[in-house]
C-alpha cells in the first residue's frame, strides 16, 4: 500500500504525459484529470506521513525495474503537497490560456514530464535519481519556455538550456565523486560516510555549485529573469514557485542532510553572504523593472536569497531550540512564495491578455478595471514582502529572530532593505493601479479565469498565516533535525 | 454564559466590521441601499457588543482569546482597561463617521471600496486596541496602514497619489523599524504579552543598554504613526483623502494608534518604573513637547483648512505621548484621558471642515468668512471643536491640560507647565481667528443652503459629546474616570 502511495504522485503524471503524446486530442482532458488524482493522492501521503509514528516510508522496486528508492519525510511531504496544490490549480488555468493546438499538445506532454521529475525530486531517495529527475526537470521546463515561440523565447530558452545542463553535469559529477569514494548513492548511507575529507569536500562544491546554477544563486542568478519574463504565464509560474523551489531544496537537504558534517562556519556564512546580495540585487531590480514580468521574476531572485539566509542561521542554531522554529519557517516561506508568486504571474496573464502588454507604468484605474486581479496581486505582494496577513509575515518574523539571535547585524540590515524594497516595487505597482484611469482605455475581453488567481493569493495568506501551524509537527518529525 | 463571554466577546466584535467590510465589496456599486445598512447596522453592532465589552472589564472578567500562529508566534486578545478606552472611542466615532461618509460620499463612484475598507479599517483598528501581546499588536499596527492606503488613495488624482506615496514611505519605514525592535526584544526577552507595570522578564533583563537602543526602535517605529517629530511629515500630506478619512483615520485611529502604542510601550511594556530608571523618559518627554510647539507653529502658516486641522493634530496627539512621559498618576491621567478627548474633539472639527467642503467648496480659511450665518448648526460645532482644542473650560480639553500640568509639576517638571501655555496660546492664535471670521464677519457668498442632515448631525453629535465629557468629566463612566481607573491598576 505505501508502495502504491508513493510510486502514484510519479507516476500519474508521466502517464498523463505520454498518452498526451499519443492522443493529443486529449492531452488536456486527461493532464487536469492527473492533477487531481495527483492531489488527492498526496493528501492521503501528507496525512499518513502527519500521523504514522514512523515517519519515513521507503519503496521497494519500481515495477518497470529500475531500483529507485523513494522516502517521504515530514518536509519532502509539505513540498509535495505544495507542488500537488499548484499541479491543480496551473493545470486549470493553462487549460484556458492555451489555445491553438499544436501548443496545446506540446505544452500537455511537457507539463507532464515536468511534474513527473518534480514529484521523483522530491521523494527520490539516492542521488542518481536525482540527477537523472534533474535532467527531466530542465529539458521539461526549457521545452515550456520555448512555447511563447518568440525570438527573446528562443534567446532566453537557449542561455535557460546551456545553464541548466552544466549545472546537472557539475552535480553528476559530484555524484559520481561519491559513488567512486562510498560506493553508494543512497542519501541514508551517504549521510554516515561523508567526512571532513578532500574528496567530500568537493563532491560537495560541486554538487553545491550545480544547483546554485539551476537555482539562480546570486551570483549565477543573470538567466531567471529572462527566462521567466518570455515563458507563457503558467509556466512561469511553475518556474518561479517550483523549479527553483526543487533546486532550493536539494540545496537543503546536502547542507542539512547529506554533508552536515561538512557545515561549517565558513562555508555557511559565505552562502548567507550571496543570500543578502541576492536579497538586495533581486528587489532593487524589481523596483526599477518596467514590465511585471521583470519585476516578478526579479522578486524571485531576491525570495531565493532570503531562502539561502536560512543556511548560516539554522547552522547557528543547531541544537538549540530555535532550529525547529527556523526550519518550519524556511519550509513556510518557501511555500508561501510558491503560491504567492504563482498567483502573481497568472495574474499577470490575465493582465496580458486584457491590455496587451504589462508594461508597469500603463495600469493606471487597474484596480477599478480588473478589481479582483488587482486584489489578489496585492495579497501575493504582501505575502512575498512578508507583511501580515499571511506565512510571508510569519516565516520573516522567525527569520529575524535567528539573524538577530546570532547578532547578525549584517543579515538584519539586509532583511530589513530587502523588505522595504519589496514594499516599495509592491506599492509602487498599486499606487498606478489605483490612480485614475486615463481616457480611451479598453480593454480586450478576457476568458482567462480569475480564480486561480485569487485561490492561490487567499492559500498564501489567510490559509498560510492562520493554519500553518501544522507544518512544524510535521517538520519536527523529519529526518533533518539533530 | 460565562464561556460565551470569556471566548466569544472579543471575535465577535472584530467580525462585526470584518464580515460588513468584506460583503461590501461583493455588492454592487448601485445597491446604496444595501450597502447602507451593512455598513451602519455593522457599526451600531459594534458599539453594542463595545458596551458589554465596558461592563465585562468594568468587573475585572478575564476576556482573552489565543490562537498559535507559529512556534514562538501567538495571536492572543485581551480586553483590559487600556484596550477598552480606545476600542470604545473607535467603535462610537466610528459610527458617527459612517453615517457622516453615506452622506458625504452620495456622489461618488467608488463607495464599495471606500466603505469595504474603511470598515476593515476599523477591524484593524479594534484588532490592535484588544492586542494581548506586541506580536498581535504589530500585526494589526501593519494591517492597519493597509488596510488605510486605498482609502488616502481613493480619489485618484496626481495629487492623492502623491500623499499615499508620501503615506507609505513613512509608515512602511515605521512598520519595519517597529518590527525589528520588536523582534529583537522578543528574543531578548522571551513572550511579550503585556503586564500592567511591566514584563517581569523584562525588567529582570540585565542589559540595559540594549533596553534602550529598543526602546528608541519602537518609538520611531510607532512615532511615525504618531506624528512625533521628525516622522510627522505623512500627516499633512495626508489630507488628500475625502474627508471621513482624514476624519475618523488621521485624527483618531491612526495617529491613535501610534500614541496607543508608545502608551502600551511604557506602562505594559517596559513599566513606568523601569523606563524612568532607565532614563528614557526625559528623551520621550522633550521630543513630545518638540513636538506640541512646533505642530502649532506650523499650523499657524497654513491658509488651507484641513491642513491646519493636520498640523494641529501633529501638536495635539503629542499630549497623549508627554502625559506617558512623566512619572505620576496624574499625568497618565492627562494623556490618557486625552486619548478620547482629542479625538472627539479633533473629528468634530474634521467633519464640520468636511461639510464646509462639500456643502459650499470652502476648503481656505479666507473662504469661511461668514459661515456663521449660512451654516449654523456646523459653525456651533466647530466653534465648540475650537475652544475644546484651546483648552476652554467647559469643553473637553481644559481637563487635560489641568492634568497634565499637576503632574508635571508633581513631578519636578516644571517647564511642562510652561509649554500647555504655550501651546494653549498658540492654539487660541490659529483657531481664534477662525471663529471670528466665521461669526463676525459678513459672508462672501449668500447663498442659503439645505445640506444633506447626514452632513449636520455627526458634527454636532459629536460636539455635545466634547462637551459632555468635559462637564461631566467627574460622573461615572465619564473618559475621566476610566483613565484614572487604568492609571490606577497601572501604579498599584
């Protein structure tokens, strides 16, 4: 039964996938049928993983034979729940926002596969299968961008693919540093073997730099906001909040899980070093930026950042009783991006279509015009500035309160610019939407729906900031604490 | 029954605006009718869970709700004799004000969002007023700027862009600066909920230079809101909004909020005790009566009505932060009592400027000549509004400054004294000249009017409840009494 479980929210995807290869009439029937079988499925995971004394479930083979292990632990879950949610929710409004059908089908195919190695990525067990998801996870989201079939497409579509294959060739190669020195791939072997030694070290360096690539880590953050700008607004969406979220995770789990003893002082205050400049570069840019989708994206570069400060400080405070707290609110606030971030750049869809561009400074009246888009891009903004309602206020707060435990005055400061930049690009977009509106403004008709939109902004902050309490029980129990 | 009370009272009165703000929006722009009634009957039920709210902390009940948001994080409500004053001068102000915007606001075009904020607005307001802890407390003082935007922004022009940008860059500055000091001090100190007289783990702290750098993070944090110098510069900008908001929000809730908050600071906080051993009275004391003088020094210059209200507002709201700031039950008295007598005073004054506005276009003060004649019932307000804020027996005010003066001088501070005269005087020097030219001089336009009764009646209300609490300062339930009530659990 724990088998079926796990092996579904894998498989089901890539079953939706292949059948849209074959029958692309019904790719998009069958793609929004996965995503909520997908969904229920991870509920049911979620739930077990809440309530089973022991915490951590391990597959056995794959049917087709490949010996793939796959584990959930208390956070891997709330990743997945997260993707899960948002499989749904980009599912249904990718359903109306592509028309034509040769990007139908494609787009079907891709998204398929992409959720497929999301969903392994998360539950992978042995790092050859992660690779070989990463892989999957770049060729799926590279195809998705070069749907727009614009020429910037093609331009940022190519730097996306050369970046993201030698970031999976320095992680392979890291890898298979390993399995030379251990002989083993397992994560749970793994994790007793690595020692402070030479070997190790720059496994872990490389591994490290790979995903840094693939994450858009200040310094190697230049490819996201182009990238993100010209995909179509689903996908961006799924770039924003998951691909990078899945990057940033494994990123985690080598410093938290696998080379924990390689954590040193050092290393994780030069990681918090390129976080701050992350968080400064990234709202700087989004407060210049002349189109949404630069300002959304940029804001992307700059959340990573913030995700990377945890490092150094959960570092710190290993041990004491603020780790936990710290980990739940790392875990938090990546959730509450994914879905606020999400809700922006579909927003920004609808935007799109209605005006026929995002330039910033045309929006004058937005909110008079599209009153419920603009709501819910200002919910999303509040939960990324991270100002109450919502898991944004809540994860920041904690954040705070580590750098200022650790009288890291440095990380404090840049909390504290970094959130009033945010507010600043935030308002600054709201003040123009709620100016008056020029004469002979018209809009096209949209069938987009707002929905999705505005589901996602209320997940982030009202069910975020009010019911997140949870995420700590099941954080606690992961494997990850010491 | 007790149950109910106990857990239920305070969610209640926080949804009594919250549900009507949120339905409002969900209406259509047309139904005025609908919109209506939710908004007032919404209002009349807050005052009226507001009452048994007084009764129930009147007895000493235990009202308190919690809700753990994240470790370390709980949302806690609990209703004591501080929170009870300002959520009861929000909830009745609030009233008059609604009924004064349906009036106010017949010929506009976007009164669903206007009233759909402005009730969330009070939610905020009610929400920070019940604050059990400086975690909940700094979450609805966030909510509240808000949850206030759209309403300064609300009519669109270049120039109501202008002032919320010029809104938002001081009050996020505050938020943030309010947020780290706050953070800092919960990690220093442990759960922040607050403790009449103080924290005990607060005051066990053994650092006090780092007490001190947070003290002064929390009031420039909560300065701003209060219009202390030099974060006062928002509150004239501000003005831009339709009148109800510079009304009930710039003169009551939200630079209420920011003197609530340095009030909650120093008593249950830090405790007056502490705070004076640590030497920050004298700091907060001195930027007060920076404050009070330079306010009405401002004010003075101004030839625009409701921009002199503002700077007046800046002087005036600085009472409240100098009756904090002088040890002694008397002067806590004086500012706390000026709480409610500066906002019933102040809106007054707010709405009769707002009807001035709107009935005959008078928005400069060489434009009022005369008013007396064309529009008495709103000039009897405002004139009452006027000697209220001079300090004129027997409207509200003198009682303040009666107060505030005994304390001071109870205190050793006798140049306290020196600066309400001042103060009065410069006072008399910019509202005087108004009520002449409203009463004594003859009118530039003749034009008898009929203006809407929603327009007339909230000033005046108003205005006799200025009076009332200054007449019946020493009867039961009067501003007075309740203030010395909170002064008094406070030194015991």
């Amino acid at each position: 039964m724990n088998n079926l479980l796990l092996s579904l929210p894998v498989f089901i995807p890539l079953m939706a996938a292949v059948v849209a290869l074959l029958i692309p009439k019904q790719g998009a029937l069958l793609g929004r049928l996965a995503a909520f079988l997908t969904l229920a499925i991870t509920v049911q995971l979620v739930a077990e993983v809440y309530q089973s004394t022991e915490l951590q479930m391990m597959a056995g083979n794959w049917p087709a034979g490949l010996a793939i292990k796959l584990q959930v632990d208390g956070i891997s879950a709330l990743f997945l729940l997260m993707s899960a949610v948002l499989y749904v929710v980009l599912s249904l409004y990718a359903n109306q926002y592509f028309h034509r059908l040769t990007q139908r089908s494609d787009f079907w195919v891709l998204w398929g596969f992409l959720f497929t190695s999301l969903h392994a990525l998360f539950i992978s067990g042995d790092l050859f299968n992660l690779y070989f998801c990463l892989e999957l996870l770049s060729v799926s989201a590279v195809g998705l961008t070069l749907l727009s079939a614009s020429r910037d497409a093609f331009k940022a579509a190519g730097r996306y693919l050369i970046v993201s294959l030698l970031g999976s060739l320095l992680f392979l190669a890291g890898v298979a540093i390993l399995i030379a020195k251990f002989g083993a791939a397992d994560i749970h072997l793994l994790k007793e073997l690595v020692a402070n030694d030479s070997q190790s070290w720059l496994a872990f360096l490389l591994m490290n730099a790979g995903l840094m690539l693939k994450a858009a880590l200040f310094p190697v953050h230049f490819w996201l906001p182009a990238t993100h700008a010209v995909a179509p607004a689903p996908v961006s969406a799924a770039l924003s909040a998951l691909v990078v979220k899945a990057c940033l995770f494994l990123i985690m789990r080598l410093w938290l899980e696998l080379f924990l003893p390689l954590l040193t002082h050092q290393s994780a205050m030069v990681m918090g070093s390129l976080g701050t400049l992350a968080i400064l570069l990234g709202a700087w840019q989004a407060l210049i930026a002349k189109r949404l989708k630069h300002l959304a994206a940029w804001s992307t570069v700059s959340q990573v950042g913030y995700l990377v400060l945890f490092i150094p400080l959960l570092h710190n405070h290993q041990g004491s009783e603020l780790y936990e707290p710290l980990l739940g609110a790392m875990v938090l606030m990546a959730l509450t991006h994914a879905f606020a971030k999400s809700s922006l750049f579909l927003c920004i869809g609808r935007i799109q279509h209605a005006y026929g561009h995002d330039e910033i400074e045309g929006l004058q009246g937005l909110a008079r015009l599209m009153p419920v888009t603009c709501f819910s891009i200002a919910l999303a903004g509040l939960a990324i500035i991270g100002l109450p309602p919502g898991g944004g206020f809540l994860s920041k707060w904690l954040l705070l309160s580590g750098a200022v435990e650790m009288k890291q005055w440095f990380y404090t400061i840049a909390i504290a610019i970094g959130t009033l930049g945010a507010g600043a690009y935030l308002f600054r977009l709201l003040c123009i939407a709620f100016a008056n509106q020029p004469p002979g403004v018209s809009l096209q008709r949209v069938t987009l729906s707002e929905s999705p939109g505005l589901v996602l902004a209320i997940g982030a902050t009202l069910v975020l900031g009010f019911f997140a309490y949870p995420i700590w029980q099941l954080v606690g129990s992961a494997g990850w604490s010491l | 029954m007790n149950e109910w009370l106990a857990h239920g009272l305070l969610p209640l009165i926080l949804l009594s605006s919250l549900i009507p703000g949120l339905t409002v929006f969900l209406l259509k722009e047309s139904n005025h009718l609908a919109r209506n009634v939710l908004v007032i009957s919404g209002a009349l039920l807050t005052v009226l869970l507001v009452g048994v709210l007084i009764w129930g902390v009147y007895h000493e009940y235990n009202l308190e709700v919690r809700w753990q948001l994240a470790p370390q994080l709980e949302l806690l409500f609990h209703a004591d004799a501080l929170s009870v004053f300002f959520v009861t001068l929000s909830s009745v102000l609030w009233l008059l004000t609604t009924i004064y915007a349906v009036g106010y606001l017949q010929k506009d075009k976007k009164t669903n969002r206007f009233f759909g904020f402005f009730s969330l607005c009070v939610t905020t307001t009610v929400g920070l007023a019940l604050a059990g802890n400086l975690f909940t407390f700094v979450l609805f003082y966030e909510l509240l700027t808000l949850a206030t935007f759209p309403l300064v922004i609300h009519k669109g022009s270049a120039e109501a862009v202008q002032g919320a940008k010029t809104y938002l860059k001081y009050t996020l500055f505050g938020g943030v600066v309010l947020l780290i000091s706050v953070v800092a001090l919960q990690v220093m100190v442990g759960p922040l909920a607050f403790q009449t007289g103080g924290i005990d783990a607060l005051k066990a702290y053994p650092y006090s230079q780092w007490l001190i750098l947070v003290f002064i993070g929390l009031i420039v944090g909560l300065g701003v809101k209060c219009a202390l110098f030099p974060l006062h510069g928002w509150l004239p900008k501000a003005m831009v909004a339709p009148a109800p908001v510079s009304a009930l929000l710039h003169a009551v809730a939200v630079v209420k909020a920011g003197a609530f908050g340095i009030v909650r600071v120093v008593y249950d906080v830090y405790g007056i005790e502490l705070a004076q051993q640590l030497g920050l009275l004298y700091g907060l004391s001195a930027i007060a009566a920076f404050t009070i003088i330079y306010g009405s020094l401002k004010a003075l210059r101004q030839t625009n009505l409701k921009v002199r209200l503002a700077w007046s507002t800046v002087s005036q709201v600085s009472y409240i932060v100098l009756g904090a700031a002088i040890f002694g039950a008397t002067a806590t008295v004086g500012g706390l009592v000026h709480l409610v007598h500066q906002g019933i005073t102040k809106i007054t004054l707010f709405l009769a400027a707002g009807t001035y506005a709107e009935t005959l276009k008078v928005t400069e003060i060489r434009q009022m000549d005369g008013l007396g004649r064309i529009m008495p019932a709103t000039s009897i307000a405002f004139t009452i509004g006027a000697l209220g804020m001079i300090g004129v027996p027997p409207v509200a005010g003198f009682v303040t400054k009666w107060y505030l003066a005994d304390g001071a001088i109870n205190a050793g501070m006798y140049w306290v004294p020196v600066v309400l005269m001042i103060s009065a005087l410069l006072n008399a020097a910019y509202f005087m000249p108004l009520v002449y030219r409203i009463w004594f001089k003859p009118p530039c336009q003749t034009i008898a009017l009929s203006p809407s009764p929603l327009l007339i009646w909230p000033p005046l209300i108003t205005a006799m409840l200025a009076l009332a609490a200054g007449l019946f300062a020493a009867a039961p339930y009067s501003p007075l009494e309740w203030a010395q009530l909170i002064a008094e659990r406070e030194y015991r």
